[in-house]
C-alpha cells in the first residue's frame, strides 16, 4: 500500500467558522495536524473544537483579531506550523500578509504576494489580462480631470459601471445610465472604496444588460503551468452578492465554454499563478465575454466544482503550495453531472435582507448521499452581528441540472434552523421559479422577480409557524428551549 507522506506536519488556518472546518476535514484527510485561532467569543465554536490545537488571538473586536497580520503569524510560529491556509475572507487576498507569511518561513497556502497584488488590483488586472488577448470591456479611468473623464465616459457609451479599483463584494459599485450622474455616483464609489478598501480609486466600465456571471477554476504550478476546471453559473446575484452558484453553467454552447476556459487558463499561466485561482468573467446575451477580474484564493462556491470533478480543492491547495505540482493534466479533468449551491445567511428577506442576530435553538439537517452542508452551527449557538450573515452553503449534486434543481428544492424544504431568521425559504423560492427552472439567469434575476419570490416567500411565512409547532411537540426540543437551567432548576421559586 501506497502512503504519501503528509507536506506538512501542522497548518494554522488563518480563518473562522465553515471554511475553517471544511478545510479542517481535509488536513485531517491528509494526516496534518490544524490549528483553530478564535477571538474569546468564538472560544467553543465548532472549528475551535475540530482543530487539533486552537489558540486564542486578540483584539478590540472579532473582525479586527482575524485581521490582525502580525498576531496571527506569531500564533503559528508558537504551535509549531508550517503553513497558513487563509481560506477567504480577512487576510485571503492580502499580498502583505502573504509576504510576511513568507518572511516568517512560513508556507502561504494561496498565490505569491507579486500575484495578489497584479491580480487583486482590478485595473493592473484588466490591463494584464488585455496584454494576454483575454477580451475586455471599455473603460475609462478618472485623472482627476473631471470633464475628460465624462467626455471620455460619453465615448464608450452609456450603461456604465462604477467600480473600485481594489476589493469587492459589490462594495463600491455602482450603474449609471447618463452623463448627468456620472460625477456623483464616481465620487460616492471612491469614498465607499476608501472606507471599505483603504483605496479610493475607481474606474468605469461598458455596463452589459442582463449579463450572466461565468467564472472559471484555474489551478497553476507557478512556473507556467495551468489547467482549468471547467465553469461555474454564478448569475443569481442580489446587490452584486451571489446566492445560487452552478457547475457548470446553464446551456452553454461548447466552443464558447471552450473558449472561456482556454481564456482564463491562458491568463494564469501567463501570470505564472500558483495555486488555486478564480478567472471571473461577464458574459452578454450576444455571447461575447469579457474579463472582470481574478480572485487569488479558494472561492465560496469551490464545492459545485469539487462535486463535478470528485477532486478536493483543499488538498490540491495544499500539494501546490507544498511544491508537489498539479494533480492531473488537463486532458485528465472529466466533469460528471450538476451541482447546485445555496448561501444560507442569518437576514430576513421580508425586511430588505436585514442582517438576523438569535440564537439556534433547533437544528435538522437532511441527510442524503448526493448533499454537502458546509457548516459550523450547532443548536445553542448564538448568532451575532459580529462576522458575516453567511451561515452555511448548502450544496446538492446530480445527474443533470433537472434533478439537481429538484434535489435543491427538496433539501432546502427539509432543512430546519429555528431561533433566527435566515434565507432558507427565499433560495426554495428561487430554485422553483419557473424563469430559474428554464435557466433563464442573468445578474439582474431576483430584481426582475423580486415580487414573484416575495409573494412565494410570504406563503411560507405560514409553514414556518406550522414547523413551529410541530418541533414543540417534540420533548427534547421543548426542554431546550423551555428548560431551566442548572443549577437555577433546583432552586425552589426561582425567577427570572
């Protein structure tokens, strides 16, 4: 019997919650001990508790201790690791950690920090990617010339979109359709890109109507080597989120995929990119493509690929940066069925998205062989505002987009998570929509709908109460949330 011999003895993971335990399950997988950082409120989360070892940083918040560089490498060092995975999110796409990482001896499991920093500013990104014959869209730059900005602007035509040169998410964003509110809308996107990014330059770009979102997973050796595999759907989106991903994409004619794919593995490889890597494309109905941008790390939606090629993307992150190569050659990556992914967050659809705080006082999870729910819950659990809404994806596979539709529909119905409002409804809502059903998707599908999904939404309103009731007539729940605590519940006449 054949036994690799693990690359490394120890990983700190650089990160929190789902993906800290999904990467986790893998480290375990390959026989490499994790190591769990938390804030002192996160001191008996789930991905503390699956770690190997765990150690506590600090910080004057949670969000502020995940991103406190220094800290966390001199964590590492003390336990003793090796590498730092990032996952995604907090110090991910950030080329000073990753050089500092560097710096310390350490493994960075992700992209060399030149990389990052090509790729992670969108304009070096656009300009590179055009120098490789990767198409794309117009843009104009601002100067600091007002007027040749929006006489340039007029030339390229409007819709144009408004965006930040650094970061993402949505975050500094913005689409305007005349001259008129060009000036404002640029000056709104710098300020809400220097908050949120530290770096108030922006760009505009041509604006496709109703484009669909195609990204394509590259994996590089970083010496000139790349392979792709194959596209993900990412077009349902809700203000520039995404919230339903798909492998592949809907009814995509071959050479185009062909193309698309060759595209963004050419342009990896010509960035000598190392690692695991995302090629993000915009795609018009006229079926011309352009480049948006690249996202140097493991993405949200890494497991649709991962169920429709049967290879852990997690492993792979770890064999490249560990200098074992790229797992298979490009004629060897086969693509099986359909997967389905679902971002399950803690927001009320009924109130605008309003982020949900609680606790989870009920959770049931489906159990079925062709399902991945990536999580970190529990019941007890507190939800706070202190990390990201996203709580949990929910992923489906089979044997074609049909049944992957009806797989996705049926667990998001079975899925319970009571004590604090979540999503969970609206994304059933969206996958039996007849538009979504056809594969009518594009970037603007929930605001074209958006009345359609609510009225869907305000009939389940009902079945949640029912579920409600149903669960207290369930002993063990009933005592969970009704029960008094020890040692209160030995005290005679105790109140609250």
């Amino acid at each position: 019997m054949n036994i690799r011999t693990p690359p490394f003895e120890k990983v700190l993971i650089a990160n929190r919650g789902e993906i800290a335990t999904r990467i986790i399950r893998t480290l375990r997988e390959m026989g490499i001990c994790s190591v769990a950082i938390h804030h002192r409120i996160e001191r008996r989360s789930r991905h503390v508790e699956a770690a190997d070892e765990a150690i506590e940083i600090f910080g004057e918040t949670p969000v502020s201790a995940h991103l406190d560089g220094p800290q966390i490498i001199a964590a590492a060092l003390a336990q003793g690791a090796q590498a730092i995975h990032p996952g995604y999110g907090f110090l991910s796409e950030n080329a000073s950690f990753a050089r500092s990482v560097r710096e310390a001896g350490l493994t960075f499991i992700g992209p060399d920090a030149e990389t990052i920093s090509l790729m992670g500013d969108k304009i070096s990104a656009r300009t590179f990617a055009e120098a490789q014959g990767v198409p794309v869209a117009p843009s104009v730059i601002p100067t600091g010339d007002l007027g040749a900005f929006i006489h340039a602007a007029e030339r390229i035509g409007f819709p144009l979109l408004v965006k930040a040169a650094a970061g993402g998410g949505g975050k500094g964003m913005s689409i305007v359709r005349s001259a008129d509110g060009l000036a404002e809308a640029a000056r709104i996107a710098a300020s809400e890109a220097e908050r949120y990014f530290g770096d108030g330059r922006v760009y505009a770009e041509r604006y496709i109507e109703r484009p669909r979102h195609i990204e394509v997973q590259v994996l590089g050796d970083g010496l000139g080597n790349a392979i792709h595999l194959f596209e993900r759907e990412c077009s349902v989106q809700r203000r520039f989120q995404k919230i339903i991903e798909e492998a592949p994409a809907v009814a995509l004619p071959g050479p185009l995929r062909e193309e698309i794919c060759a595209a963004a593995t050419r342009l990896a490889a010509a960035a000598r990119y190392k690692n695991a890597g995302t090629v993000e494309f915009i795609l018009g109905a006229d079926g011309q493509f352009y480049f948006l941008e690249m996202n140097t790390r493991l993405q949200v939606e890494h497991p649709v690929t991962e169920m429709i090629t049967g290879l852990d993307l997690v492993r792979t992150q770890v064999e490249i940066a560990a200098d074992m190569g790229l797992p298979l050659a490009q004629s060897d990556v086969r693509s099986h069925g359909h997967a389905i992914e679902c971002r399950i967050c803690a927001e009320d659809p009924g109130r605008d998205f309003l982020p949900e705080i609680g606790v989870i006082d009920y959770l049931n999870v489906p159990s079925e062989p062709y399902l991945r729910f990536e999580n970190a819950l529990r019941e007890g659990q507190k939800i706070t505002a202190d990390f990201d809404p996203m709580l949990a994806k929910l992923v489906v596979h089979g044997p074609d987009r049909g049944h992957a539709v009806e797989r996705g529909i049926g667990a998001l119905r079975d899925l319970a998570i009571l004590g604090v409002r979540t999503n969970v409804d609206y994304l059933a809502g969206i996958l039996d929509h007849e538009a979504f059903r056809a594969g009518e998707v594009h970037t603007g599908f929930v605001a074209e709908h958006s009345s359609a999904l609510l009225q869907v939404l305000s009939d389940h309103q009902v079945l949640d109460a029912a579920i409600i009731v149903g669960a207290l007539g369930f002993r063990a729940f009933r005592d969970a949330v009704f029960s008094v605590p020890q040692p209160h519940a030995s005290m005679e006449d105790w109140r609250n």
